[in-house]
C-alpha cells in the first residue's frame, strides 16, 4: 500500500476540494479511499456535483487531520476509471460501501488520483514530503 493511501486511512474522514463552472470552490467529506494496480482511488455517485465538477475541471485538493494532530494536504486530478474491475477493488477494500453501491448499479464511480502531491504537516515538525 502506498504511503499515501496508509496516510488517508490514519485520518479517516478528509476532505477535497472541488471547483464548479463558475470557479467557485466546493469542499466536502469524504472516507474511503482504496488502492487498485498501484493507483489512490476515490469514490462517489455520479448524480452528486462534486462527480460533475471532477469531471468538469479534475484538479482537486485534499485535507484531513489525524488523530496524531497531524495533517495531509494533497493535490492531484481525479480522473474517471469506468471500469467495474476498479470498482470491485474499491467495494473489497472499503466493504462499508457495498451498503450505498454495486458494480453495474449505474451511479457508482471510481476515480483515480493522479499526479499526486502530498504533504504531511504539524505544528511541531517541518513539513514532510509523502510518496
């Protein structure tokens, strides 16, 4: 598992920015986050505005806190993986979502997080650099 996808999971719930049409930014909570032929996936319903708005400009930003009261900053593009073979790793390793989604159920997407640039933070410690 990347360094990364084991960073996201410490903090549980984070949060990514998106940008509408008229470049207005929108932030949201996200969860789940799953590893699939060495790529960070995220997940959501393709009826929600932050599916549109991903697809419309892909460049997001992502935030969560740990427990540890550090931090992860992350830019990357989210871009749509259509295939129910990215989806089904996704339900594996996050199970909690099979209560919300199912491969084929026509509202289930998957995108992956490419280019990231990931940074841990404190108030204690310079900023550190995650691969």
């Amino acid at each position: 598992m990347s360094r990364i996808t084991e960073e996201l999971k410490k903090v549980g719930v984070f949060y990514i920015a998106t940008t509408d049409a008229n470049g207005d930014p929108h932030v949201r909570p996200f969860g789940a986050v799953a590893e699939f032929e060495g790529g960070i996936y995220i997940c959501t319903n393709n009826q929600k505005k932050c599916y549109a708005e991903m697809i419309g400009h892909s460049k997001v930003e992502i935030s969560g806190m740990a427990p540890d009261g550090t931090w992860l900053r992350l830019t990357a593009k989210a871009v749509r993986d259509d295939r129910d073979e990215a989806r089904a790793a996704m339900l594996e390793q996050c199970p909690e979502l099979g209560n919300m989604y199912k491969v084929g159920d026509g509202i289930f997407e998957v995108l992956r997080l490419e280019d990231p640039e990931c940074v841990k933070c404190s108030f204690t410690a310079a900023p550190e650099i995650i691969k």
